[in-house]
C-alpha cells in the first residue's frame, strides 16, 4: 500500500512538472515569437518619426498657457467613447500657425493618459520621416509596445508573413493595424488615437493621397481608434477630403491666435532679459509694450513670424537690444506697393536678416545645399548671421559624425524658391546646375589626390 502510494504520487509530481516545464516552454516560444514580431516592425519603421524621438525638439510642443481651446476640443474628441464621434478629423491649416506644436502637445497628453496610439511625424526631403512606406510599421509597433494584446495579435500575422511590411500602403494599414485592432479589440478598455503630422512633407502628392484614400478601413473600428491628419490645405489633399469614402471626416482649421502670440512674446523677451549676457546693462521694461505690440501685430496670429523675431533676437553672439531695432525698423524696397500678400510680414523679416549676410553672391549656392550632407568653413562663415533661419545639424555615418544644413521652417524654403517674394535671394536651376559643377570638381580633385597618394 505504501509503494503504491508513493508511485502515485510520484506520477503525480511528474505529470505537474511536465505541465509547468510544457507552460514554460510555450511562454517563451511566445515570447520569442512577439519579440521576433516587434523586430520585424522596427526594421520597418522610422523610429525618429514619433512625438518622443531625439528628433522631437523640431517640432517642440505648444508654449505654456497657448492654444488651450483647440488642445482641448481635441483632448475632448480622444475621450468621446459615443458612436456619434468623429473618427477622423483632419486638422489644417497654413505654414507658420503651429500645427505640429499642437500635434505634439497633444502627443503629450494623450501618451500621459495612455491613449496615445501612434505617432508619425512626416519631414520633407528626410530618409525615414519622409518616406511613406515607414508610416503604418511605425504605428504598428507603437501600438504592439502599448498594447499587450495587439502585440500578440500582429505577431501571428507577421511570423506568418514577415513581408507584410513591404506590401503597398493600404494592405499594411488593413493587415498590420486594423485586423490585429480587430482581434485585440475586445481587451483594449480605452480610445486610442493615431496622429500623423505633416502629411503634406511625405515624399509626394500621389503617395499623400494614397495615404488619404485608405483611411475609410478605420471607420469599421469604432469607436475606439481614432486618427488625426495634420497637414496644409494643399489642393490635392483637399480634393480627396472632399470625396465621398471621407464625407464623416470633421475639418478643422487652425485658428491665428494673437494673444497667444503676445503670451509667447512677453515670456520669451522677458527670458532673454534675464538670460543672455549682453542685457546685464539694459533697463527695464525691455522691450517696451508697444514694440512687444507691434511685432504681435505683424505676426498676424502665427507663430511663425514671432518665433523668427525671437530667434534672431536672442543670438548669442549679438546684442539682443540691436537685433531687435533692426526688427522693427522700416523695410524699403516694395516691388509693388498695391499688393498685400499675406505673408509680406515674414518675407520682410526673411528680408531682413538676409540683408545683414555679407556674402550675399555666394548665398544661393548655400541655400541650394541646404538639405545636403556637407560643410565647409566658407559656408560656416557666411551662415553665421543666419543661426535664426538656418541651424547645423549632426548624422552619424559609422564611427563618423557628418555635418550638414537644415532651416527651421519649411515656409523658408518656400519663400526662397519664389523669386517675387525672395528677390535677389532666389535660388534657381542654374544655381543647382553650378552647385553640381562644384561637386563634380571637388570630387575629381579628391579622385586625384587620392591616386597621387597611393602611387
């Protein structure tokens, strides 16, 4: 009896730990099998592209105490569970009225309430965040690292078929977003909201109306995955908001916001005030009401134009109290006094601080590369006046760090391709045409030297 016993219990014992050691393996088959998945979809994706990349200080989030209503109409329409909510709503408006700074505030705010599907920041004429094929595998694994049940839904789609990530746009957004939402859905207890900013810099207009046209599949979803679309009113996108398959989209325009601006300016001046080295000497109030005033009122409701005076003014290498005379002093030289454009104001500051560059024969070349890969002392030297329009940036390539241009508004390279608003600034195709030659030189004399050194 005693035997017995104990060879029940010993088959027991090893049925129990055969179950564990079969539930330990099947764990990390599956986890192996997820962790496989998430690679699959970083591979894919564009990591800089999101609101909390390295990358995010481009597009920094809306000054303290701005913008609240629009933050909260959009914070309101994350958190309406009804079936009456918009899914999609498309937030427009022109350069300079801080569309992304909005984007990423509320990227913020919905990341802090868990809410937060997605994210994808779209920079024109950049490798990742330019590139269309990036934007779904980006969402995805956002939304695989935040959801514990699409992460496993998505991975039996992608170790079933790993190339699913180079399928065209709409059979990625169906296959890796919508189906595995479907699957997950009935675990996910809370809105999740996608924003896609700046979809007017994706790498061309078809592949931008590409993106439109396949978002009717989200409309299956409600009502917990909503996306936003920030973007300009660019025609053709305009065009396809206007088709039938988008008709329950809501269009919402980004307002000017003066007094916005004025809270923005009062605090930066008064930031500089305190900060920079050059104004230990400077009585206050600095600058006077009216001047603070006068540059609220050019800046006609956008950020753009204040944040263009502020960054000009604040250089560290110039007198705060100088920069900003030249600011306000009168702009001569009107090519046609009886047209007003709408953006006379920031082209005249465009003016302006292109007026002090001493070299100025040479600047269209610079403008010309200024998304390329290089730098030279002579184009350090005849930018550094220019630190409020153009900034240096880093890539790395391998063990080596490569320096190379980029503007802090896209509005300036618009403004530098259009000779009637750029002047004698205006960068052409014989410039592009000369920027070529010198490369192609530069590059013969590398070719040389470097056969005369290993002869």
């Amino acid at each position: 009896m005693y035997v017995v016993y104990n060879l029940v219990i010993e088959r027991f014992l090893m049925q129990s730990q055969l179950e564990i050691t079969m539930s330990i393996e099947n764990k990390i088959d599956k986890s192996n099998v997820q962790e496989i998945a998430l690679r699959i979809l970083y591979n894919a994706s564009a990591p800089d592209a999101t609101h909390d990349t390295s990358e995010s200080f481009t597009h920094p989030p809306c000054h303290p105490n701005t913008r609240l209503t629009i933050l909260d109409d959009l914070t309101t329409w994350s958190q309406d569970t009804s079936d009456s909510a918009p899914q999609i709503v498309w937030m427009h408006g022109p350069a300079g009225t801080e569309k992304s700074a909005i984007a990423q505030s509320l990227c913020e705010a919905l990341q802090d309430q868990t809410s937060l599907g997605g994210s994808f920041f779209f920079k024109r004429g950049h490798l990742s965040r330019g590139n269309a094929a990036r934007l779904w595998p980006t969402i995805a694994y956002q939304l695989a690292r935040s959801s514990p049940s699409f992460k496993a839904a998505i991975a039996t789609r992608l170790t079933s078929d790993p190339a699913l990530v180079n399928k065209s746009l709409p059979t990625q957004l169906q296959q890796l977003l919508i189906d595995p939402y479907h699957d997950a859905a009935a675990s996910i207890d809370r809105n999740l909201v996608v924003i896609i900013d700046g979809l007017d810099e994706c790498e061309d207009e078809a592949r931008q109306q590409e993106i439109l046209r396949s978002l009717p599949r989200f409309l299956p979803c409600r009502p917990r995955l909503r996306i936003l679309i920030v973007s300009r009113p660019e025609t053709h996108i305009k065009q396809v908001f206007g088709e039938p398959a988008l008709s329950s989209c809501v269009h919402l325009t980004v307002p000017g916001a003066s007094k916005d601006v004025l809270i923005y300016l009062t605090d930066e001046f008064k930031r500089i005030r305190e900060t920079h080295a050059a104004m230990a000497s400077i009585s206050c109030p600095w600058p006077e009401e009216n001047i603070i005033l006068y540059i609220m009122r050019k800046s006609s409701g956008h950020f753009i134009y204040a944040a263009t005076v502020i960054r000009f003014v604040e250089d560290n290498d110039f007198d705060p109290a100088e920069r900003l005379v030249m600011i306000t002093l009168p702009q001569s030289q009107e090519p046609d006094p009886k047209y007003v454009s709408p953006i006379s104001a920031l082209d005249e500051l465009y003016l302006q601080i292109l007026g002090a560059v001493p070299y100025r024969p040479q600047l269209s070349r610079v403008f010309s590369v200024i998304a390329g890969i290089f730098l030279a002392t002579e184009i350090i030297l005849m930018i550094q006046r220019l630190h409020s329009l153009i900034e240096i940036k880093e890539r790395s390539q391998g063990r080596a760090v490569a320096q190379y241009l980029s503007v802090y508004h896209a509005s300036f390279l618009d403004f530098l391709s259009d000779p009637s608003r750029s002047r004698n600034f205006h960068f052409s195709d014989k410039d592009r045409q000369n920027l070529a030659t010198d490369m192609l030189e530069a590059l013969s004399q590398n070719s040389t030297h470097r056969d005369e050194a290993m002869a």
